[in-house]
C-alpha cells in the first residue's frame, strides 16, 4: 500500500512536470481494495481492471520501472509505451490490462472466466470497475450470462462514492451497489473497501466459491479516493470539509494502527524503513522512465495485429488467418 501511494504520488508530480501526458488516474486513499484483492488470489489467476489501475499492476508484482516508464510514453514501459497510463498490462502476470472504456472490459472478463471453464481448469477472474460502470447496459448483460452460465468470476466494484464528479445519489437510484446483482440472482457482499484484511477475506471466501463451481459473484468495496477523478479533475464538486473526513480514515494509518502496532507487530523504526525504501525504489523508477528512449518510429506497426498461424488447430476445427491490412494498405 505505501508502495502504491508513494508511486502515485510521484505521477502526480511527474505530471505536473510535464513528463507524463494525457490523462491520469490516481489510485489515493483506494490502495487496500487492490492489495488486499490480490493477496487472496493466486498468481495464474486472470486480471481484467479500470483505467485507475497502477495500484493493481503494482500489487500484481509488476515491475515498478517498467510501470512508470509506460507512463511516460517510453519503450521501457510494460507495452513498450504504447498503453500508457490506462492501459497498463502484463500477459506474464496474468494481467490483462486496464481499459479506458467504462464497462468496457466486463465482457473480455467473462471471456475469459468462460474460457477458464471451457479448458477445465479452476482459475478465477477478477474484474474491477467504479460504481458509474453498474448504470450501463454491459455491466447488466454480462452479470446475466456469467450467472446463468455459473461462471467464475469475481465482479469488484470500487464504490469510491462519486462517477467522475457525480455523487452515487445523483446518478444511481441504487445506491447500495452490490444488490443491483440480486436482479440476477448473484452472491453479492459489501466489504469495507479502506480494511485491507476485510477485503482479503472477502475475496478469498469468494474466489473459493468460484472454484468450486458456484458461479460469479459482486463484490462491492465502499471506499474513497483522496485525489479528484483524474489530474484534470479541478475536484470542485466534492466538499472539502467531506474529503478532510475521509482522510481520517487512511486504509494505510488504519491498518498500521489499528492491526499492526495493536498487535506489536511492526516497530515505527521499520515503518520509517519501508517509507524510505518505497521512495527511493520509486524515484530510481522514475530515472529509468526519464532515461529509456521513445520507441522508434518503425515499431509504429508493430503488434497492430496478432501473428497469424497457418492451419490452426483448435478443438480439431482448422482456423483460416484472419485478413489484415498491411502497412501500404493492402491486404495480407
């Protein structure tokens, strides 16, 4: 969690230096939803998330350097540069990638809880959006087939209380977002999404549902971001005085306090050696973003298209390669 904290707020700076462009997502005062999250799944378990998703390609063990030069637009990023700050992914971490499409996502999530059934193995697949993605019609049609399916997959919706800078009163007549999957007949639990031990039980009590077979669940995670929605975000439409009140409850101070100094657990001389190791591993990230070069121009093309495979197999059926458009526009 400090990890997360300290990188984002690096980007925060980095941005306002103009090293980082376009848009920018920060994950402050969310931490404990994707670090619990993900200490509850096992690594060859899928990812699929939101464009907030630093804090999950970090607390899926991504390379830090590599995440940060992704988001400075360098071939040493994740992508070689090409995804940026909404699109971070690692194929090797099972991390599917974050994407800028609002619900977007859910029905590549499915896909591939279904094609975790299809090859009978017992991975599970958590998706994550902001409760604004539970309005639209995606995020009802995919909740109907992976229930009436039985699929496994975990849907965690990060209930942050506000769509961009419209509060959950103004834009959803729910606003207890995890019964808007009783309408299907899904497990659906609310977690306190600032408790990083609650959030890993939850989804460990659910992923072990899902792998027995009984089906996808939604999990909501009540929680609060301490930046505005992006760092284009003036934030205006939040009252301060309501953003100071939620500050008071930090899921890092809380679980420091409240579990790891209550238990005598950690000693303030380690927490203070953890803060100045996080900062110096984020800062040696941010002169290896600053330092990798821009990808070169005759990578523009590459991975445009996925290789084509002569007379594939699959399920004994043989596959023709699709037809693409090479470079000079003809077809290939």
């Amino acid at each position: 969690m400090v990890l997360i904290r300290v990188f984002e707020d690096k980007c925060a700076e980095m941005y306002a230096k103009a090293k980082i462009a376009g848009f920018l997502h920060l994950y402050n005062g969310q931490e404990a939803i994707a670090v619990g999250a993900l200490a509850a799944l096992r690594p060859d378990d899928d990812l699929v998330t939101h464009y907030r998703d630093h804090g999950y390609a970090l607390a899926r063990g991504l390379d830090v350097p590599a995440v940060m030069a992704e988001l400075y637009g360098r071939s040493g990023g994740t992508t070689g540069g090409r995804g940026g700050s909404m699109h971070i992914a690692d194929v090797s971490k099972h991390f599917w990638g974050g994407y800028a499409i609002v619900g977007g996502h859910l029905p590549l999530a499915t896909g591939l809880a279904y094609a975790a059934v299809h090859h009978k193995t017992d991975r599970v697949v958590l998706c994550v959006m902001g409760e604004g993605s539970t309005n639209i019609g995606t995020f009802h049609a995919t909740l109907n087939w992976a229930q009436l399916w039985r699929l496994p997959v975990i849907f965690l919706v990060e209930n942050n209380q506000y769509a961009m800078g419209t509060a959950l009163s103004v834009h959803s007549s729910v606003t207890e977002i995890y019964k808007k999957a009783l309408a299907y007949d899904m497990c659906a639990e609310r977690a306190d999404g600032k408790d990083v031990l609650a959030m890993r039980d939850a989804v460990a009590r659910l992923a072990e549902r899902a792998r027995k077979g009984e089906g996808p669940a939604l999990l909501e995670a009540v929680t609060y971001r301490f930046r505005g929605h992006s760092m284009a975000d003036s934030d205006v439409q939040r009252p301060r005085e309501e953003v100071n009140e939620q500050k008071q409850r930090d899921p890092i101070t809380m679980f420091l306090n409240d579990v790891l100094f209550k238990q005598n657990l950690i000693a303030q001389a380690e927490v203070d050696q953890i803060q100045k190791d996080v900062e110096a591993e984020v800062e040696a990230a941010a002169q290896f973003a600053d330092a990798s070069p821009e990808p070169e121009l005759n990578t523009l093309y590459k991975d445009i298209y996925a290789q084509s495979v002569e007379n594939m197999q699959v399920d004994g059926s043989l596959i023709r390669p699709a037809t693409v458009l090479s470079r000079n526009g003809k077809h290939g």
